[in-house]
C-alpha cells in the first residue's frame, strides 16, 4: 500500500477514543506526570492511545514525547543499539557520566564502548528520563511491548521512575501486564484497553470514510469490523485497501479484498529463509508481523503452520518436523514467555534439523 496509512493520517484525538473507560483514565494524566500501564491485546489501539494524550498534553510534542520499544533493546547486539540514530548521541564520546561510572565501578576501562548492554540500556533510560522537557512541566517515556523487559532491566527502570517521577511520565504499554514486577505495577495507574466490539468499528470506519470521501454502504463496513475480529488497526488497514482497490466499500467489495488480504507471502519468505540459514531475514519478517502488523504470538503460529501445509516448497516430513516443534512452542508461549523469542527458536531448529536430514541423505 503506497503512501501513509489510515492509521497514520487518522490518528485519533483523546476525545476520539472508542472507549469511553480509556478516554476517562487517560484524561487524568493530562496535568500531572501519572505513570500509567496501558495493557491490552494486540491491534487494539493502545498506542494510538497513548499517542493521544501525549498530543493533548504536551505543546511540543515530538520533543517531549519518548517511544522506545523494548525489542529494539533486548533483541538486538551492542553495535545495533550504539549505531541507531536515535541513540548513538547517548552511547558516544566522554561525559561526566561515564567519568563518574568508571569511579564508582573502580575500573579504568569502562568507557561506553566497554559497556556490558545492560550498562547501555540503563544509560540510555536515564538520559530520556534526565533531559528537561521542552516545553511544559514533563515530559513522556514510552515504553512499548513491555511484556519482554528482562526483571533485571526492571529493578532499572524502577529506580529511574523514582528518581525522575516529578519531572517524567513513564507509560508502558503490554499485552501482559502480569510480567510486570509488582513494584512497576503499584507505580503506575492501569489503563485496561479492551478488544473494541464491531459497533465501535464500525464508528471509526465511518468517520475516516467520511473525512476521506470514501463511499462506504454500512453492509460493507459491517462486513470489514466484524473480519477484523476485535482487532482495530486490522479493519481500518482492510477498509483502507478495499477503498484503494475499488473506491468504495461495499459488501461485494469488502469480500473480494479480504479474500486477497492476508501474509502468505511473508510467512512462506520467512519458512524459506530460515531452511537457507538466513536467520536474520527470517527473524526481521516476524518482528513486522507481531510488532508492526499486531500478530500475537498464538495466531502468527497458526498461520506459519498453514502456509508451511499449504506450500509446494516445503515437503511433508518438513511439515511433519515443524509441527512437532511447534507443539513445544505453543506450551512456553501459553506460559507467557516472549513470543518472538520462541518463534525464532522454533524455525532455527526446525531449518537445523532440516540441513542435518540432508547431510545425512548426501552422505548416504
């Protein structure tokens, strides 16, 4: 799809929020820096909610307000982090900070590019937390995809939002607020965002529809809230690519579009990646599917098993071996342990044991 999203153009205000419950929570934190837990399922809204009071709170928005998701710390290397634009002003060159850590760590030799990652993302939270605001009396830290901070990097974070809690909001936003040690839990006020019911879909469609001149017929958007499934980002991208496809939305075609809509494609690329050994590429399409496009982890399994049956490039003992590992997956990710975790990990070991079953067949 060309050009910026629906969900980017239609962003909503705080007044525009479909739940009632969020919008009374989140008003709140307006004049004062409220910690907040804004939890949820996936494709919900969360951040979208998040983006809002930000909007409504800060005059300068894009200075005052700090997204980091947290994959793009745990899962990454110590040069990945260092090299990011966003942070590399943090991580290079002498400062009194790193002065002072050499002092009261006693070694002569931890300057930043020493620095264990832990060091690194300590450091980073601190200086977000530290720089005054703008404009106003505080600025917001977010914190997305909280569920996969390490309870180490929590005790961290605890210790910062004590320290900065009159000059920063902290926000953290999961899918499971019980990974959250009870210490960050009783920091912060809980914003519950439930899975919006298809009336309230069917509201939000209609009002981009109408600012954007779209013919919808309310069959048609029916039709698109109620495959969305609860999940809101997915039935506006879906009324937005039937609006492209046909300029209108219809029930005819709602039903064409979505019959087309979908990541085969992606999860067939990422199965064929992984056999070649490029775990990186493969690892890169899951972060899209659950970070970008709202996936959990459940769902995204189901259909990597689909697309695995379905296609002609993956045999049925591959099929059979994959199903086999993802029966383990299924178990530690119904724990609630982090799900891109163990979806890289099941396609590493399903491509393993794939290059083993050749060396095998080659040298017999």
């Amino acid at each position: 799809m060309d050009g910026p999203t629906w969900t980017e153009q239609h962003a909503p205000s705080l007044g525009e929020l479909p739940q009632a419950s969020v919008r009374e929570r989140l008003a709140r934190a307006e004049d004062e820096p409220m910690n907040l837990v804004v939890q949820g399922p996936p494709g919900v809204g969360k951040t979208a909610a998040v983006r809002a009071l930000a909007r409504a709170t800060h005059e300068n928005t894009d200075a005052d307000l700090v997204e980091i998701n947290v994959a793009d710390f745990f899962d990454r290397t110590k040069k990945e982090i260092r090299e990011d634009p966003r942070f590399e002003h943090f991580l290079q060159g002498e400062t009194e900070f790193s002065k002072q850590y050499r002092n009261d760590s006693g070694e002569t030799n931890q300057y930043k590019r020493d620095w264990s990652k832990a060091d690194m993302i300590a450091h980073i939270l601190k200086e977000s937390a530290a720089n005054a605001p703008v404009a106003g009396a505080f600025k917001t830290v977010v914190l997305d995809n909280a569920e996969a901070i390490r309870e180490d990097f929590q005790q961290a974070l605890r210790r910062v939002m004590e320290q900065y809690h009159q000059t920063t909001q902290f926000v953290i936003v999961t899918r499971q607020p019980s990974k959250l040690l009870p210490p960050i839990r009783s920091r912060c006020f809980p914003v519950p965002v439930r899975a919006p019911t298809t009336d309230e879909i069917i509201d939000v469609l209609a009002t981009i529809c109408d600012r954007e001149g779209v013919d919808a017929d309310p069959d048609g958007l029916e039709f698109v809230a109620s495959a969305a499934g609860g999940d809101l980002r997915r039935g506006i991208l879906s009324a937005q690519t039937t609006a492209v496809e046909h300029d209108e939305i219809t029930m005819q075609t709602a039903y064409e579009t979505l019959d087309q809509v979908g990541f085969d494609d992606e999860l067939r690329e990422a199965l064929l990646d992984a056999r070649a050994g490029d775990v990186r590429d493969a690892r890169g399409t899951l972060d899209d599917l659950l970070y970008e496009e709202g996936f959990d982890g459940d769902t995204l399994l189901r259909e990597l098993l689909a697309v695995a049956r379905s296609s002609s490039a993956v045999d049925a003992h591959a099929v059979a071996r994959l199903h086999a590992l993802a029966g383990e997956v299924d178990l530690t990710m119904a724990e609630g342990t982090d799900d891109r975790l163990h979806l890289t990990h099941l396609l590493t070991s399903w491509a393993a044991g794939r290059r083993s079953l050749d060396q095998e067949l080659t040298a017999g």
